[in-house]
C-alpha cells in the first residue's frame, strides 16, 4: 500500500497572556509531542472583542511571551494582533495564515474547553473550519470535552461530525476536524496570579523567572485584582 504523505502540522496559541505561565508554557510543550506538531506560534491578543480589557497593555504581554519562549526554538511569538488596530478577531489572524502557508500545512489552533464552549460567539466562527484544526485543550475548572456534555446545539453538531479520535488524522487535510487532546492540567491561572501580586504574595514558580523580573521591573498588575 503506498505511504500517505501528511501535512506538517503547525499550532496556532491565542490568548491575552495576562500574563503567560507555566500553564500554558507546559500544554504548549506537551502538543508539540501529542499531536506532533512542528512548531507552536504564540499569537498575543490586541483588544479581545468577548473579554475585558487585559489588565497590561498589549506591548507588555508580548514582550513578557517573547521572554517566556526565547529558550524554545519551536515556540515563537507573532505579534500581528498587538499590532492590528482595533478589536482581536481569530478569523481575521487565521484568514492571513492561510493565506501565507497555503494548503501545504495544517494549522492547529488551540483553545481551552471553556474556549470552546462557546465559540459560536466567536466573530465568523463557522469559518474557522475551513482555515484550521481545532485542538481542544483541559483548562483549570474545566474537564475534557465529549458529545455527551451540555453543549450550546451548533457546537454539538460540529463537534460530532468533525470530532476525531486519532491524532494522525490531522495531517491527512489541512483544516476541519477537532481533536481533543490530552494534556497535564496546571491549576495555574493569570486572574490567580494577578491576584497575589495586587495583594503582595509571591508568584514565584508560576511562571517563568525572567517574567516575573519583567512583571516587579514594570509594577505591572499593582493594585488590579
């Protein structure tokens, strides 16, 4: 039987990283292996269009990814949506990806259960799946997704009919299916560090050394809960 030459899986890791920690640090490097993917673009948000403004500016939260990643050679930083006036949308990030890398990868976008849940709220979400991947990952209060939870009826439709359980899947098409992965869940979250250092508590390993440096160097968060 001839051999199936797969597409080279590249991920896709939005957020706010307000601020990034180990949490994120560490199910971006279990992905790497679990899914297998090339390489992990780490996408800070500018102004979120479903979330309250990030406590530190847009600037700060990119430069504190840049220094949590700086010793990963597969993890880089895109600053394409700090850089983007006006509000964040996904899609708009993915529609130039796609543009950019063509159908000879596969992008992997990945979010957090409590993400995914309601992702129909999402700008143009439906599009999604022709531009991606979605790998779905734990997130602290959340467990692992399944057709069998109390899922918004759209999301449940998509999530039966293009959910897949071999991770080999992913590189047979460039975009449509959802993949959960199984990944160790850190209970390390930004609200919770936020928290300790607008009360004066220690966050140390929370989060990467030199963030921290950067975070007490730029009295970011003091007194914002």
């Amino acid at each position: 039987m001839e051999a199936i030459d797969k597409l080279p899986l590249i991920g896709i890791y939005g957020g706010t990283f307000d601020p990034i920690h180990y949490g994120h640090l560490r199910i971006a490097e279990e992905l790497l292996d679990v899914v297998g993917l090339k390489r992990i673009v780490f996408v800070p948000s500018g102004a979120p269009r479903l979330r309250a403004v990030p406590a530190a500016s847009r600037n700060h939260r990119a430069a504190m990814v840049r220094l949590a990643i700086q010793d990963n050679r597969l993890f880089s930083l895109d600053e394409r949506e700090v850089n983007r006036p006006g509000v964040s949308t996904t899609v708009h990030s993915l529609r130039e990806y796609k543009c950019e890398l063509g159908d000879n990868s596969a992008l992997c976008f990945i979010l957090g259960v409590d993400a995914f849940v309601k992702i129909h709220q999402w700008a143009e979400w439906r599009e999604l799946f022709s531009l991606c991947h979605l790998i779905i990952v734990a997130r602290p209060g959340y467990t692992a997704i399944n057709e069998d939870q109390n899922l918004p009826t759209e999301i449940r439709k998509e999530f039966i009919s293009r959910g897949v359980m071999n991770v080999s899947d992913l590189g047979l098409q460039s975009c449509g299916f959802i993949y959960t992965a199984r990944t160790s869940l850190l209970e390390i979250s930004a609200s919770h560090i936020r928290s300790l250092i607008n009360t004066g508590k220690s966050i140390r390993y929370l989060l990467p050394d030199d963030v921290s440096e950067y975070i007490k160097s730029n009295c970011l968060y003091a007194g914002k809960p």
